[in-house]
C-alpha cells in the first residue's frame, strides 16, 4: 500500500473509531483504539500497514506536541519548572540505568547496551492517553499540568538516551563526556530553533496583518499548521532535537498570540483546526499501534511455543519495575519540590500517598515509545542482526499494554480516594477577570458633560436609554459572579433583601436558556428559509456563523452562570 493511501486510510478510521468510542463511555478511548486496529489486522486478509518510524514521527508527533505546547498554561508551565524537570530529564536517566541494568541481569542474552536501549524507549510518558483515562476522574488540574509538561520534554531525553545506546551498540564505543556534551547541544539547540521558528512567524505574522488585518485568517492557520513540521524538519537538519523544536515553536508561537486580541476569525478558524487536527492524530497514533500488535505480539509468543509466558512475565517484571522506579524518584526525588510548591501557593493540592500513587500510575507509555522501539535497526555496522532487536521491541509493545492496562483500572480507582478537590484557582481568577471586564464596560459608557454637551438633547437621551439597559445586564453578570459581595457592597434592595442577588442568579440563568432556545429557532428557520429557496448558499452561511458565535458565547456563559447559581444555592442551604 503506497505512503499516501495508507496515512489516509488511518486517518479515515481513526475518525471512525472515535465516533464508536463515543457510545462506549466507561473504556478509555486510546485502549479501544488499540483493541479496534488490533481487531482489523488480525486475521489472515486483514488490514496490514507497513509502520514506518521516520514516517510516524515526521507526519504525526510535530504537530501533536506543537499543539501540546501552545496550549499548555505557560504560567503553571514555568512556576512548577522544578518537578516537571526533575521527571522529564531526572527520571529518565534513572529509569535508563537502573531498568537497564535489571533487564541485562533478567535477560543475560540481551546486551547490556541493548537493555539500556529498551531502558530508554519505555521512559517516555504519554500525556494523551492520561489525560483521555482521567478527564472526568477528577485528576487535579494543576498534578496534570506536570504530567503534560513532563511528556512534552520526556519524548525527547528518551530518544536522546535511545540515540546513544544504540550508537553504543552499534560501534562499541560510549563515553559520559560525549553522552553529556551531545545531549546539552541537542536539548538546548532544538529548544533554540523553535523560539527562533516561533518568533520570527509570530513576527511575520503581526506584519502582515498589521497591513490587511483579518482577511488572510485561513492563509495564516494554514501557515501555523505547517509550523511545527518546519521546526522538526529544521531541527533534525542541524542535528539537534526536533521535537523539542516542535515544542518549543508552540510555546513561542502562543506568547505572540497574546497580542492578537482583535483577529476574531483567526482566532476562530485556528480552535477549529487543531481540535480536529489533535483529535484525528491522536486517533491515528493509537490505531497504528493496535495495527502492529498481531504482528510484533501474537508472532513473538506464536514463535516462542509453551515458554509464551516466559516472555509475558518478562513484560509484567518490566512494568511493575518500571511503575516502582517512577514512585521512588517520585518519593525521593520530587515531593519535596511539590511540597515547596504547595507553601508557595504555586500548586493547590497537598502531596500525598494517594496523589503520588495516582502520578505513579499516570506513566502510561504510548507512540513514541513504539515508534521508537521500531526505528531500531535491523543490522549492526558490520552486516550483523542487531542483538535482541525482535525482543526489545516485544517488552516495549507488552509495557506500552500493560502501563494502559493498569493506568485505565487503577487510576479511577485511586481518583475516588482524592479528598474533595476545591474550585480550581483558574475558575476563581476567570470570575474575577469576568467581573473587572464587566465593570471596565461599564465605565466605558459614561460620557463627559463637556462630550454631551456637544450633542443634541434626543442624542443624549437615547444614550442614557441603552446605555442604562447595557449597564443593568453588566450588573447582572456582576452580581452572579461577585461571591465577596456583603450588605455593605450591595445596592440598596439588596439590604433589604438578602435573597435577591440569588433570585436575579435564577433568573439570568433563565434568560440565557430562553435566548439559546431563540437563537435555535432563529437557525431552524433561516435552513427553512434556504430549503425554500428564500436566501441563498452565501446568505444562510453569513447568517448562521453569525448565530454560531452568539450560541457559544451563550453556552460559555450558561455554563458560568449555573455553576454560580448552584455554588450560592448550596451555600445559603448550609
């Protein structure tokens, strides 16, 4: 099957399979995946893909950890630097070594080089299937931020590392002052080349808007997402780490956005793209993977006969060694740092057992370990089999299976044994944003006497007319979201009646879901209008984008609104 039919024909599935996992809800998404491709390409005629490495991390990890990276909270990101450092690169090191080692000593046939191989491409983390296992388990918001920071930066330590063992293995020669002084070049030059990439396209970016404005907002998406493909590509060019150029561009790219207030169909345009670009990737990734399971697992204990549960055991020591190396560092190595954070008010949940356990198990392995473990090479310099090669990448298939396994029933498991998490301090720090947006729009209303003094008195009192009932629905929003509100900051009526800020919460709640209801109507009728032939094609897609928009505004705040309606509720019941 040529190149281009086989990664559309993934895609097409992977799209497929997220619609079916939508109707079976207790199974995390990435594991039905994996049981779907590996259903599709077991039997005999069934659907078999050539998996190419290089392929795979060109095509699907850039844009991935590209977007990872732009969306990522870079406050968190840079505050809790420590702990997502030490499991990033730290972590790495001491699992490369202490599980290379182990495996050495478990399988004395398999070189030592290659066991630090195999050490270095299980390392990696996955952030996706985590975040796809935990997203309504209750994980704390902040404990995720370090796991997403953690898989962004691991990826590429760990093929780093797996960089130098098989070069090791290849050629015989290892030396720590190479490893180390390669290793700085690549981490900080793939950093270097995504800034650079970021910035000189946010930079470009400003500059041509600056000149058209927002007319060229589909020629821009398409531009930024090609982005991450041009920091890979680039980086690897030079020798350093593509991946961290991927990432690194999405960092610097999301720093330029924070510039971009006024470019609404951008804006728009690029939410749309990368939620479907994520969405039909990571679909993709976990696919490819059961796709290559019949083939790497079912061959591998088909060769090995009645020892099969040699092997399987082999794959159970590795995790169970691979999990309990990941608690040590996370007992020993990190807590501290965490715990500092949690005095500092940089991280809101208390480190605990239950919370280092739920990290602990968080190490779900994923695509990049298999795509690592595949790029291995067949041969050796001089024309041999690279040792243990069919071996490396069985354990590191069976660890990716058993971390999901194990992370899909025992995370929810642990989650349920959390304390009550409190309210995010995002969600406190965007009701407060809300109410200062409000009152700064208020404020804007007011005209000087000198500026209505110039103006005819029917200008002036149709101003104070709108302005007046513009200003009562920012009060409204106010008064539903002001929670420090007391008789002392309230309006006169409210003294009098402690019950109706809460009354008017209702009612604001009820004004929105009557206007969402309008705004249902409003389309069912211009399609009606269409289907008449009333309006044409051009017509009824201005009209509707135009409701669109009002019904996600509507939405986000609905949303706001009955949780602060809900939140006061409860309080007034106690």
């Amino acid at each position: 099957m040529h190149t281009v039919e086989t990664v559309l024909l993934v895609l097409m599935i992977g799209a497929v399979t997220g619609i079916i996992a939508r109707y079976i809800r207790a199974i995390p998404l990435p594991l039905i995946q994996i049981v779907i491709g590996a259903v599709l390409s077991w039997p005999q005629k069934g659907l078999h893909i050539d998996f190419d490495p290089g392929l795979f991390m060109l095509l699907f990890i850039p844009p991935l950890l590209f977007a990872d990276g732009w969306r990522i909270p870079k406050r968190e990101f840079f505050s809790l630097y420590q702990p997502i450092l030490k499991l990033a690169f730290g972590l790495v090191l001491f699992t490369v070594i202490g599980l290379g080692y182990l495996i050495h000593w478990m399988i004395p046939e398999m070189p030592l080089t290659v066991a630090f191989a195999l050490a270095a491409v299980i390392s990696p983390t996955d952030a996706v299937a985590v975040s796809a296992i935990t997203r309504n388990l209750g994980m704390p918001s902040q404990t995720m931020h370090v796991l997403e920071g953690e898989s962004l930066l691991n990826d590429a330590s760990g093929l780093v590392a797996l960089k130098f063992a098989v070069a090791a293995t290849l050629t015989g020669l290892f030396s720590w002052t190479n490893v180390v002084q390669e290793f700085l070049w690549i981490a900080f030059g793939g950093v270097a080349v995504g800034v650079v990439v970021g910035w000189g396209f946010s930079y470009l970016r400003e500059t041509v808007t600056r000149r058209l404005g927002d007319v060229a907002a589909t020629q821009m998406v398409l531009l930024l997402v090609l982005l991450p493909f041009a920091a890979y590509l680039l980086g690897e060019k030079i020798g350093v780490s593509g991946i961290l150029a991927a990432v690194a561009a999405g960092v610097a790219t999301n720093f330029g956005d924070l510039n971009r207030a006024d470019y609404i169909s951008e804006r728009m345009q690029t939410a749309g793209t990368w939620a479907m670009v994520e969405s039909a990737f990571n679909g993709a990734i976990f696919l490819l993977l059961g796709l290559q399971l019949p083939s790497i697992i079912g061959v591998t204990l088909r060769d090995a006969g009645h020892d099969w549960w040699i092997l399987v055991g082999y794959v159970a020591i590795i995790t169970v060694a691979l999990l309990a190396m990941r608690w040590i560092w996370l007992m020993l190595g990190v807590r501290g740092s965490l715990r500092r954070a949690h005095h500092a008010g940089k991280l809101m949940e208390t480190p605990n057992k239950w919370l280092t356990l739920a990290t602990t198990l968080a190490g779900i392995r994923g695509a990049v370990t298999l795509a690592g473990a595949l790029s291995v090479p067949l041969l050796l310099n001089n024309g041999q089999p690279f040792p243990g090669r069919d071996m490396l990448i069985f354990l590191a298939t069976g660890t990716i299976l058993f971390t999901l396994v194990i992370g899909s029933i025992g995370l929810p498991l642990v989650l349920r044994r959390l304390p009550p998490a409190s309210e995010p301090v995002s969600l406190t720090e965007e009701r407060k944003a809300r109410i200062t947006a409000c009152r700064a729009a208020i404020g804007s209303l007011a005209i000087s006497e000198d500026d209505a003094a110039h103006q005819p008195t029917e200008w002036q009192a149709r101003h104070q007319e709108i302005s007046g009932r513009i200003a009562r629905e920012y009060r409204n929003r106010i008064d539903l979201l002001d929670e420090e509100k007391s008789p002392e900051t309230a309006d006169e009526k409210d003294i009098s009646s402690p019950d109706a800020i809460q009354q008017r919460r209702d009612r604001y709640v009820t004004e929105l879901e009557m206007r969402l209801h309008c705004i249902k109507v409003e389309r069912h009728t211009i399609y009606a209008e269409r289907q008449h032939n009333h309006i044409n094609d051009e017509s009824l897609r201005s009209l509707v984008q135009e409701l669109d928009l009002g019904e996600i505004s509507l939405h986000k705040r609905l949303d706001v609104a009955r949780r602060a309606a809900a939140k006061a509720a409860k309080a007034d019941s106690h």
